[in-house]
C-alpha cells in the first residue's frame, strides 16, 4: 500500500500527449473503478470519523487530516449502494476538486495503471441518464468505470449556478445573441452548469462530450468553406475527456490553419495541481477552474467585447 500512496504523490504531474494514469479502487463487489491520479493529493487507512449533525446521508463524517478538517464521502452510498460497513479496513482517497479537498471512503485501493486517452470511452449506449459514470475502459480484460465525481460532488455540496446581478448588462446581451459558443464537457451535470450560464448571457450554445467529437465538428466547419471565426465565438473545453483531452484538442486545433485561430478557454476542475505551462504549449488562450458562473461570464462578455472593437479579430 505504501508503494500505492508514494506512486501517487510522485506522479501527478503527468501531463500532455493525451495520457492519463488512473488509480484502481473497488467500492463494495469487485467490480474495479478508476480515478484520475493528477486528482490525487493522497491515500491512507480509513481515520477517525466525527459525526456532524446534518451531514449529507452520503458523507459518513469529517476527519482532522494534516490540520485541516474533511468531509469523508462515501462513493458506495453515493453512487446508489449501501454504505460500507467496516472502516477499520476502508482506504480514503484525498483528492481536490474546483478547489475543494474531500476524501472518498473506499473498500480498497489497487493500483496504478498507464493510459492513453483514446482508451477512454463514453459509457455505453442505453446506460440511462441516472448513471453516475463519465467513462469506462478496460484493464488485464476487466471493465473499467470511471465516477462522474462532478455529479457525486454538486449532489452533495451544491454551487452556486446563477451569474450575479451587474455581470452582465443589456446591451451585452443584445450582442451575445448573434453568437455561439462551443462547449466540450464529459461530464454532464458540468455541461448543464456551463450551458446555463452561457445561455443566460445570451449566446447561442452548442454542447460536445469530447475532445474527439469538438475536432470533428470544427473541421467539418472548416471543410464547409465556413469561417471559424465568424461561426463561433470561442469554444470552452474540459481537460478531462475520453477519446481526447482538452490538452490534445487544443494542440489539434492550432496545428490545422482553417481552424487555429479559435479562442480557446480551457475550464477545468484540475485546481491544485493545475499545470499553467502545459496550457501555453499547446496554445490555449486562456483557462478557468471550475465552477465560477461570474468569472466565467466575464470571460464570455470579454470576448465580445474585444470584437466590438476589432470586428475583424
């Protein structure tokens, strides 16, 4: 197990080349699950647990972890199972997320493994829409699930959605009517979160899965003889995604001169270990963790505002 949690500190920097490596746990059967290691912070034995009055049914306490305080959630429970029923032999998965430290109460970790991106798939066709997945894969010929940890976390410890008053103002909201943005999310209560907000500045929105899918649309644009530039106002990608990450599309889209002069904003939930360097290799203009209605409003609204005054940008 120590080789497990040293792996996991030493790793997280991986980066690019539309890699990932996944960190293998199970809940309660045996079906394996993976989590992304640069989400990691640590791993360790099940601590202590405070109970809290009016906790969430699926957080079974907080602990006192490296002096700070963390709601410990149960990913059995809140995946729809029972709870788990011996800690004394659970693991918890410290990982960070939009910015917030959490722990996932596990049955057992295993380990590590090495992967390409385009291994990474959507769930399979007629999974439902109340599924708590983002991805599957397979490892040693076993099926791999990959947690919509998004899903698990706005269900537990809601955000705030709404943009607040005086972001945006009339005028704005004229002009964002004649524009559309491209949004590429695997996860889909991220995707809903994102198209609320942009829809209530105003644009237009058009919503993607996947880095593969966006890369497809925009050079069928391209392949129409349409101006990217005058189709779309911007595209705002997840960094995370099966087939192709954020990481990868933005470097497609620069190599390919029909569509390389896309404004590119990448929002990613990867807050404490994100890798500022990364996004200027591979020519993104800007990013934004995740969730920030207003300031990704603003990024929006700033957009518009730059064509305003050079139309022909």
């Amino acid at each position: 197990m120590a080789g497990v949690m040293d792996s996991v500190n030493q790793r997280t920097q991986l980066v690019g080349q539309n890699r990932l490596e996944l960190l293998l746990f199970r809940l309660s059967g045996s079906q394996l699950y993976g989590i992304n290691v640069f989400k990691v912070k640590e791993v360790l034995q099940c601590p202590k647990l405070t109970l809290l009055p009016r906790l969430n049914p699926v957080v079974r306490g907080v602990a006192h972890i490296r002096g700070g305080t963390l709601p410990i959630i149960d990913l059995n429970k809140a995946t729809g199972g029972p709870g788990l029923e011996d800690l004394s032999t659970a693991f918890v998965i410290i990982t960070e997320y939009n910015y917030r430290v959490q722990g996932f109460l596990v049955r057992s970790v295993e380990r590590i493994v090495n992967m390409n991106w385009s291994e990474i798939h959507p769930p399979p066709r007629g999974t439902g829409r109340d599924h708590y997945l983002t991805a599957v894969t397979r490892v040693d010929d076993k099926m791999v699930e990959i947690i919509d940890v998004e899903k698990i976390l706005a269900e537990v410890v809601p955000t705030v959605e709404t943009i607040s008053d005086g972001v945006i103002d009339q005028q704005t909201q004229v002009e964002a009517q004649a524009s559309r943005v491209l949004i590429v999310d695997d996860s889909s209560v991220a995707r809903k979160q994102v198209m609320r907000c942009l829809q209530e500045v105003g644009v237009e929105v058009v919503a993607l899965n996947d880095g593969k899918q966006a890369l497809n649309y925009l050079k069928d644009i391209a392949d129409r003889g349409e101006s990217i530039d005058k189709h779309l106002l911007m595209m705002v990608s997840d960094i995370e995604m099966p087939e192709m990450d954020g990481y990868t599309l933005t470097a497609e889209v620069r190599n390919d001169p029909r569509i390389s002069s896309l404004h590119i904003l990448l929002h990613t939930s990867l807050s404490g270990v994100f890798n500022q360097a990364m996004v200027k290799k591979v020519g993104a203009d800007d990013f934004l963790a995740k969730f920030k209605p207003d300031e990704l409003a603003q990024r929006v609204i700033d957009r518009i505002h730059a064509l305003r005054v050079a139309p022909d940008a």
